[in-house]
C-alpha cells in the first residue's frame, strides 16, 4: 500500500512554471495510458501541481528489464510561459514522445494552456548511446546565449567565465548577449564565447543527470571536452581558450593565412587548389578545409 501524500497546497503549488519552460517527463505501459495521463494534465490545469509533476516524472527513471514490459510508451512535455513575446524554442531529446503545454497571457492577468503531444512506443530493450559532442570555429552567432539565460545553472556559469575574463578586458557577457555582429569578430572573442558556451551547457546536461557515453572535440572544442572530462577546471578551460585566441592572432611567428570550408572531395579540392593553398582537413567524402595564403 501506498501512504497518501499529506503535504498541504500552498499558493506556490500550482505555479508549475517559472523563467523558462519546464520539460515534464511521462512514461507507462500502455498507449492509452500514457494518453490518460496526458489527457489528465491537459484537463485539470488547477490540479497540477510541482508535486505531481515530479511524482509522475521518476517513472522514467524505470528501465525496462528483460523478465518485465517495464514501461516501454513513453512522452515529455515541455511548458512554456509567455508574455507578448514569441519565443522560439528548439528542443533535442533522445526520447520517445513530448507534450508541449504553453501558458499564454491574457487579458486581466486571466492565461491559457496550448497544448501539442507526441508520443511513441520504445521497441527495444537497449539504451541507445548518448555522446557529447563540442565543435570548433563555425558555430557561434551573436547573441547565442541570451535565450539560454533564463537558465540559472547555465547563467551562473557564464558569469563564473565572464569574471575569470575580467581582468583581461574581455567583456564576455557582452559577447554573448548583445546582437552586435561585431562583439565576437576576434579570434579570441570567437574562442573564449564558443568555450564559455560550451562548459555552461555541459553544467546544464550535468544537472538533468545525463552521462555522456563518450565525449568528441573537433579543434579548440577539445578545451570544453577535456572540462566535461574533469580533466580541466572552468577557470584552466577559459584561460586556455583566451591564450589560445590571443596567440593565434598576435604572434608573429605563425604563417599567416586564412581557412575555407569546401564542399568538395580530398582530391578534386587538391587539383583545384593554386599554389601555396593545402587540404589541411578531410573532413568527410564531400567536405574538406582548404589553407594558405
């Protein structure tokens, strides 16, 4: 038998979300259960509280086993909260199904729930591998840390990177939040925001308890791959990626020159290359970096 939760609502028992959307997690044998439970969140917005949520939530903890069905229909639904303004999420889950639950502002302070699912059935019983995976230059945009904000693990974290960059003048917030295309036209800059990046979505991924099975860096994003790895502290991490920039752009003793991403093969890019321009990187059977000068 199971002992009835006695714990009293209180005015913060329905407030389900906060800054940003909150990913609900559900699982259970059966589709038309898993429906059931769906149709019961949709339906009963005034009886859904963070309690419950994070009640039904540790069902996806349960792993199937081979001697039981365990629980192989499975769904997450992600709330969002607005506030005259559209915010575009985009959401990766190595996960079967999802429910999209939005909360929409009204008139006389009055909100709605919008509400999308997607659900699917789990046919094996193998945990498929999860890697982490960190690139290097290419990546980044301005302002690419200002939806992720919201966000106080990873807010935390750049701002734990902003204050190590300081003292050296570099104002990494800035970098990170402001749309001025011109904020990371550096190498440095482009260095240091695409590790700060990094290392505070490792901390994110950290917290919601996933374990990389392996981990793969592609040039500097080594850096963020040996932090995720422990081998580097955040501070070791920034600073390496700063020096990196710095020399990269101010030593005089490397050959200076410029890359370019080709969507050619290995070989038909060195017949066409001129003189003094090299395939440096084979990339794949279509892509290759070209360098020189």
């Amino acid at each position: 038998m199971l002992a009835p939760n006695r714990k009293e609502l209180d005015e913060n028992s329905l407030i389900i979300i906060d800054k940003i959307p909150r990913l609900i997690n559900v699982c259970a044998r059966n589709e038309e259960s898993l429906n059931q439970l769906f149709d019961f969140i949709e339906n009963n917005p005034n009886k859904i509280t963070r309690d419950f949520l994070a009640l039904i939530t540790d069902t996806m903890k349960v792993k199937p086993s081979l001697t039981s069905a365990g629980f192989p229909n499975r769904g997450f639904e992600n709330l969002k909260s607005f506030n005259k303004i559209i915010i575009r999420l985009k959401i990766i889950f190595c996960l079967l199904g999802s429910m999209i639950i939005k909360k929409i502002n009204g008139l006389n302070e009055q909100f709605r729930y919008e509400y999308k699912r997607q659900s699917s059935v789990l046919l094996g019983k193998t945990l498929k591998p999860v890697w982490f995976f960190c690139p290097g230059l290419g990546g980044q945009w301005p302002a690419m840390a200002k939806a992720l904000m919201p966000i106080d693990i990873f807010a935390n974290k750049i701002e734990e990177c902003a204050q190590i960059l300081k003292p050296l003048n570099v104002e990494l917030k800035h970098m990170l939040l402001s749309d001025d295309k011109n904020s990371i036209s550096s190498m440095t800059n482009k260095f240091t925001a695409t590790t700060s990046m990094q290392i505070a979505l490792v901390e994110v991924l950290k917290k919601l308890d996933i374990t990389p099975d392996g981990i793969i860096g592609h040039s500097f994003g080594e850096i963020a791959c040996a932090y995720a790895d422990g081998c580097l502290t955040t501070k070791e991490a920034v600073l390496i990626s700063y020096w990196r920039g710095v020399i990269t752009e101010t030593d005089n003793k490397i050959p200076k020159g410029l890359m370019a991403a080709v969507g050619l093969s290995c070989n038909e890019a060195k017949r066409m290359c001129p003189k003094g321009v090299y395939v440096v990187c084979d990339n794949s059977k279509d892509l290759v970096t070209i360098s020189g000068k």
